[in-house]
C-alpha cells in the first residue's frame, strides 16, 4: 500500500511511520520543515510541505492509497490543527484517496455520565491541555460534516504515552475506554497498531473510533 502520512516526524507520526514500514507498505512521510527528516528512518520517502496548503495536500495525496494525518500543532498554535485537517480532508476529497485522521479524546463520553464528555466533564482535564483539547473538538466536528471525502477518526484513550508494542488493544466507538481499575491508555506504539490494522482493514469508514490496552 502506498502510504503518505502528514506530520510523519511527530512522535505519533514517526511510530506509525515505523509500523507502517515494519509492514511493508511504501512510505510518503511529510514534514513541515527540514528538521524533522533526522527523526525518521532512511527507508521512507521525506517530503516537506506544508499541510494547511490544499494544493500541497493534494500533490501528496496524488496517486496514493492512504493518507495518515498525525499532525500536531506547537504550543500556542492549537487552532492550527483545524485549519490542517480541513486542507488535508479537501485533498484527499480531491484525490479520491482514503484518509486516516489521529484525533483527539476531547469528544469522548465518560462512562456512566450520559452526554457529558471528557472536555465538557468538571475538572477532567487540566488547564495546561484545555486549548488542545478544544481544538480537537472542532477537528472531530469538522469530519463530521465533511460530505466528500472518506475519512475515518482514531480518538486515543485519557493516557496516550511511549512505551512497548504488545499488538494488544480493545476498540470503542464514543465511549472512553476504561480498564478494571479505571485506567484509560495505550501506548504511542500499539496505537500505531490499531491505525495500521485499520488502514489493511477498513471497519469504521466515514465514522470515529477510539481504542484503548
């Protein structure tokens, strides 16, 4: 499978990027600046580009089979990250190209509590990611009305950190996912597995997903 995957340096990225070659796919990674390229192995193809350009995205997504968002913006910069997911939903709109978006946990409903959702939730999150957080939401909601392209969304669990890969994971649709002891995470690694496993076997098209250890 030819793969592009945008924000490919990040440390997300550069752990789908390791999977994705692991597999034996043909890489595409695009980065924003020059930088990023010594995070990433020399087996992939490097692209710099910018993502919040639609005419960029759509020469990157131009003859591929998937295209991976995993882009996140710096501190300070959050409401970039909508701006980006719009571009790249328009490109692979364009192209015909499925697109694979990492979102955020911002939507997700708190077991047990109806409608109330870890962004709404009183004093789930901390300040320092409320921006973040936010910007998420709006990401979620602007696949949501997205009428053209095929997009799916990934929602990671409360806790998405570096660690092992176990090839271990539950799914979830809107709900977070919560262990026996109310623990709610996955590895940066085993997440990169659960974007891969959708990326070979489409199950949640057009829809959002999330996953949890």
């Amino acid at each position: 499978m030819r793969i592009t995957i945008f924000g490919a340096a990040g440390d997300v990225g550069s752990r789908i990027v390791a999977e994705a070659l692991s597999r034996g796919h043909d890489v595409t990674a695009v980065v924003r600046r020059a930088a990023g390229v010594n995070r990433l192995p020399s087996a992939v193809r490097v692209i710099t580009a910018d993502a919040a350009d639609p005419v960029q995205v759509v020469r990157q997504c131009a003859g591929q089979d998937l295209v991976i968002s995993a882009v996140r913006p710096p501190d300070g910069q959050e409401q970039q990250l909508v701006t980006v997911t719009r571009s790249i939903l328009e490109g692979a709109a364009a192209t015909g190209v499925r697109v694979l978006i990492v979102g955020g946990a911002a939507s997700l409903k708190l077991p047990g509590q109806g409608e109330v959702t870890v962004l709404t939730a009183d004093d789930f999150l901390p300040d320092s990611v409320l921006d973040i957080a936010r910007a998420c939401q709006a990401q979620y909601e602007a696949c949501l009305v997205e009428a053209k392209a095929d997009w799916s969304y990934l929602s990671p669990p409360a806790m998405l950190v570096p660690g092992e890969r176990t090839g271990s994971y539950r799914l979830g649709r809107d709900e977070l996912l919560v262990d026996a002891d109310g623990q709610s995470g996955i590895s940066m690694e085993d997440f990169a597995v659960v974007l891969l496993d959708e990326a070979e076997q489409p199950r949640h098209q057009r829809m959002r997903f999330t996953a949890a250890a």
